[in-house]
C-alpha cells in the first residue's frame, strides 16, 4: 500500500511504518538522530538525543556515528558540523531556519564592528556560521551572563537576540552592552498581560521563562533559565503545575521526566513554525537519500569553530557536557 493511501486509510499504521523506516535508516546509514526540545513529539519519540542546540551538536562528537541527523534549524545543524567536520550533517528540511538569526548578517556585523573598533562581538550561538565566524566569542542563554563577565573588554557588541542581551545587562553593569535589534519571534508573543492573567488562573504555579522573552515577562518569572534549566528547576519545586514561558514543543519532554506535574503555557502562541516543518515523514526521507547536507566553508568553519571553543574553554564544560542554548 502506498504511503500516502496509508495515511488516508490509516494514519497510526503509517506513522508506525515511517518509525519502523526511520530506526531501520539509522541502523543502515550508522547515523545518529538529534532532536530539539521545540520538534515535534513524534520526531521527539524516535531521536537518539533530545536537547537543545548546541549540547545536541557537542554530544554527537565521539559517538562514533558518520551521520549526524539534526531535527533543528540550520544553524544548529551548521553548528553540529563547525564542531564535527568529518561527520556528514543532515538537516531534514532545507527550509527550517531561524528568523532570529537571519536578523543578524556577516557584512552588517562587519559594518557594526567599525563603529565599536574597541567592542568585543559575543555572538549568541542562535546566529549563522558567518557571523560566528566575524564574533569574538560565542555564547548560550545559560552561560550568557558568565561569558559577559569574562572578558576584559567594557563594550560588549550581543549579537542577535536584544531580549537575553538586556537579561545580562542586569547581571553585568560595569560592562556598556551593545544591543543588536534581533529577537526571537515565537518568545516575543507572549506579553506580561498573558502571564498576569495564566498567573490569575493558576495562584501559586511558578511562571518559569527563557531569556528570550521579554524584560517586561522576564520582570513576571519566578525563575529564569534556557532550555536545560526547566525540568532541574521543576524536579526541586513542591509545585504540582508550573507555568512554561517557552515553546510549547517543551511540554513533551516535561511531562515525560515529571509525569504527575501539570504544565501550562501563558499563551497559544508559542509554537516555532520553522522547528515544527521537521516531521517523521521528513525524517526518513533524510536518512533514505542523505539530504539536505550542510557544507561551510573551511576558511569559515574554522573561525567559527574559535568562537565556540573559546566560549566552551570559559565555560569549562567537557566536549559532551549538556548545556542550554535555544
């Protein structure tokens, strides 16, 4: 029966069948399957790893895998290859990329550089190989603030996301932030109205928030983190329903590490188009034909390839270490 008369006829059959196909792949192409917290579940479901971005892309080294599938957005799959050049990256869908980071460009980074001549560029790890490659250090929304506090420099160029730039403003005062105008367009949705009132509905629920959000919802939270931080948060919580200020993609791995906790989201809005284009079906199309491969150019990937190192050296996290950057 064809796939998509299957579906039509029965789509549990078919979604059993493409994960029969997707695990059958994997062991025939020797490749190892990543997921993003914000994918899909049923992408979630037949991943190797769940995380976020740049811990997917540092944990695939060493695995012994020639192909690393990434269920992300390109430039988590690019980041996957910077760290992993010998590897062969798939990104399932040519078209996920990220707003955030198409807000931010190699040549008007090099532009913002001649104003700032005495500015160190700390580039969020949400921004493309070739603005990593014009940065000086990269960072994640859980080790922004640390990263910040680093350097010797006191003009600090926070390239793309303004929002988690004026979360480290907060924690960094003797340093001027350089603020660049990007944001990340599924956490700017909610508003400090759409808290107050989840809040209203649910007295007693810690509201927890990503740094991409807001200052005026981050002014709301009762606990700030990225990605990583929400189930450590939540498993030393006495709370039984938390309020979660990020993609609803979360939800999955949440209730799957607490299953008798109950999670709300502030608003119907947090869903991630582009993470949400990767479907199972996608998935084993780029495991049967081995596309799309992400290819940078070594003059770039190698400068990139600093500016990840240098923040993962401050950092001190070892290279399979789990660490927040989406």
């Amino acid at each position: 029966m064809e796939l998509d008369v299957l579906e039509k006829a029965n789509p549990k059959a078919l979604k059993e069948k493409l994960r029969e196909k997707v695990f059958r792949l994997k062991k025939e192409r020797n490749a190892y399957l990543v997921a993003h917290n914000y994918q899909n579940f049923e992408v979630q479901e037949v991943a190797d790893i769940l995380g976020d971005s740049l811990a997917l892309s540092k944990a695939a080294i060493g695995t012994g895998a020639a192909v690393i599938v990434f269920c992300g957005v390109d430039f988590m799959a690019e980041s996957a290859k910077i760290l992993n050049p010998e590897k062969t990256v798939i990104l399932p869908v040519r078209e996920a990329d990220c707003p955030m980071a198409l807000m931010a460009t190699a040549d008007r980074l090099r532009e913002k550089k001649k104003e700032f001549p005495d500015a160190a560029v700390v580039c969020y790890v949400n921004s493309s190989a070739e603005v990593k490659a014009e940065s000086d250090i990269a960072c994640t929304s859980s080790n922004a603030v640390q990263i910040v506090k680093s350097l010797p420099h006191r003009q600090i160029l926070f390239v793309p996301d303004k929002n988690l730039g004026h979360y480290v403003r907060r924690f960094c005062p003797e340093k001027e932030i350089i603020l660049w105008s990007g944001f990340c367009t599924t956490h700017i949705r909610v508003t400090a109205e759409d808290v107050l009132r989840t809040k209203a509905k649910y007295p007693g629920a810690p509201f927890i928030a990503h740094p991409e959000c807001p200052p005026d919802v981050i002014d709301l939270a009762d606990h700030v983190c990225s990605t990583s931080g929400f189930s450590p948060y939540i498993a030393k919580s006495r709370a039984d329903t938390f309020i979660i200020g990020t993609e609803m993609g979360m939800i999955f791995k949440l209730k799957k590490d607490h299953p008798t906790k109950r999670f709300i989201v502030p608003t119907e809005q947090f869903v991630c188009q582009t993470m949400k284009m990767t479907t199972l079906g996608w998935v084993a199309h780029a495991l049967e034909v081995l596309e799309h491969r992400i290819e940078i150019p070594e003059g770039i990937r190698q400068r990139a390839e600093k500016t990840l190192r240098r923040m993962m050296d401050v950092s001190k996290d070892h290279p399979n270490a789990v660490i927040a950057s989406y």
